[in-house]
C-alpha cells in the first residue's frame, strides 16, 4: 500500500515536472550531488549554521540587530532590555512588512530576508504596557544576496532547527532509500503525515505569538498546522532542498503551504498544503492522482483560491 502511493506520488511529481521546466533558476548552494553507488543519493544532513559575527551592527540598545551576513539571506536580533518582549517589523523590496517579537533575553534570534535583493526597513520596538511598544530606531539595509535559495535553506524563529535536532537525524533516516531529491520530498511528506497526528485541544488553546518546537512535534507525535509545516520543512532543508514555508489564505481560511526547488525542474509551487487538520496536494495534478474528491479538485482550480502572505 505504501509502495503503491509512494509511486502514485512520484507519478504526480513527474507530471508537474514537465509544466515546471520552463522554470529556470540558479542552482542551490551545494545541490547537485552525485548519487552513491548503490543509486541513492547522499543522505548526509546537510545544515546551515547562523552567525552573529558582530562585524555589522544596526539599532542601538537595548535591541541590536547583527547584519554580518544579509548576503547569506538572515539577519540575528538580540534584546537584552527589561521588558516583556521586543518587536522587530521588516520591510522588504517587496512592500511586506514581517513582524517579529522576541521574549527570550540576552539570545540571537534568526530572522530570514525573504524578499530577495534590495532595500529592507527595520524597525524596532520595546513593549511598554499591554500592546502599546516605544519606538526605537528605523534603519535601512542594502541587500545583495549571495545565492537566492539560501533564505529557504537556513533555519530561522519559525523553522528553529540545528545540527543536534532529532528532525534532522529523522530526515536522514527518512531519506535512506531516496535515489532523488524528489523521491526524498516525498518520503518526508509521507513520513510527517504517518507520526503526527492534529491536536485539536491544542489548536483551541495556542497562544498569540506561538512558535513551533520541531523536535517536540516529533516526540509528542502531535500538532497544529504552524508545527507540521515547520517540521516538514526543517526536515527537507537539512537535507539541502529549498523549501518554502507559505503561510496565507484560502478564502477566509488561515492556512499553510509549502513549495520546494528541485534542480532539475525549478520551485514546485504550493506542493504541500495544510488545509486545518489534514495535509494534501494542492496542485490539480497532484490532487488529481489521489483520493481527494470532485469538491476538492473544483475548489482548487487553477490556485486562485490562495492568497500568499508571508514567506519563512
């Protein structure tokens, strides 16, 4: 059974490839590796580590923004002020503003540039009372990246990983057979929607603010839409595949997504979607090789339906 729709996912994969390959992109830092000998592909978690040099700086105290290497596509904010909590809101080239807020003091925090090459404004607030904040500074930043994939690559304060997470040694495991990067997509996915299960007390009760612990959504075995797309995608970047954690609407409905680039045939688009307790394809081609229902595949049409709001 397993076999059967591992093969009806790839299928669905190969389709999309084909509309895909007029899709042309520069390739990946480090993708391209050379399958073993056995025919499968490297499986070495492969994981990107987020610096706070200290050679750039902007803001002042008592909240300071490392920008050492915007070219790798992140900047680390550290708020060592007495308050209950910071507010970073950052503009990029592309007119969206991203609001970060930061609790834990004295720590960095990543925070992924999403817009691509340009200017960024970032502003900075502490919390006074409730939700009323001070203004602390309004900075600019030029932007050149280095390589485009590497904010979907990085972890960041949504997708919160490390070299030591069981998330990156379970994707390692997960991937053991993959002899492609889209046969490993697809065992992550499969292995994500086996071992998690939606938690409907949790959904009911998460605070504002909430950010996902991947590790805990892997030992608990559960969680809400924010914690299976920050799994899934903490998972495919450890093993070096571009991944887009999507968060918007469909209609009225907040919800979650997810794309990833292949090498071979550019961003797959909207390839994993959460849609409030479960997870499918949202492409018509993959939607139209499963079990998803005439409703279903009316309603997702052509993706007019999904309006993109923020990328992490």
């Amino acid at each position: 059974m397993k076999s059967t729709r591992r093969l009806v996912f790839l299928w669905g994969l190969f389709l999309c490839a084909l509309l895909f390959l007029s899709a042309c992109s520069q390739k990946p830092a480090s993708s391209g590796a050379q399958r073993d000998k056995d025919g499968t592909r490297p499986n070495t978690p492969h994981v990107y580590v987020p610096e706070a040099s200290g050679s750039v700086m902007l803001g002042s105290a008592p909240l300071l923004l490392d920008v050492s290497h915007a070219d790798q596509g992140y900047v680390m904010a550290r708020y060592d002020g007495s308050a209950a909590k910071a507010n970073l809101q950052i503009t990029g080239p592309d007119g969206i503003t991203y609001k970060y807020f930061i609790t834990a003091p004295g720590e960095y925090v990543v925070l992924p540039l999403t817009a691509g090459d340009g200017t960024y404004t970032i502003a900075g607030y502490e919390n006074i009372v409730d939700n009323q904040y001070a203004s602390l500074y309004k900075e600019t930043l030029e932007v050149a990246m280095s390589d485009e994939f590497l904010p979907y690559l990085y972890p960041n304060q949504y997708v919160n990983f490390s070299v030591d997470s069981q998330a990156v040694r379970t994707a390692a495991e997960a991937v053991a057979r993959a002899s492609s990067d889209l046969d490993a997509v697809s065992d992550i996915y499969h292995y994500v929607i086996e071992h998690v299960t939606y938690d409907d007390e949790k959904a009911q009760t998460v605070p504002a603010g909430y950010l996902p612990d991947v590790d805990e959504t892997l030992s608990s075995g559960k969680g809400i839409c924010f914690d299976y797309a920050a799994l899934t995608t903490a998972m495919l970047r450890s093993q070096n595949i571009p991944t887009r954690l999507e968060i918007g609407y469909s209609g009225k409905i907040y919800h979650a997504w997810i794309s990833v680039y292949i090498e071979e045939i550019g961003w797959i688009d909207n390839l994993i979607e959460f849609t409030g307790d479960a997870w499918t394809r949202m492409d018509p081609t993959f939607a139209s090789s499963n079990e998803n229902s005439e409703k279903i595949l009316k309603y997702i049409g052509d993706g007019s339906n999904y309006n993109l709001q923020y990328l992490h």
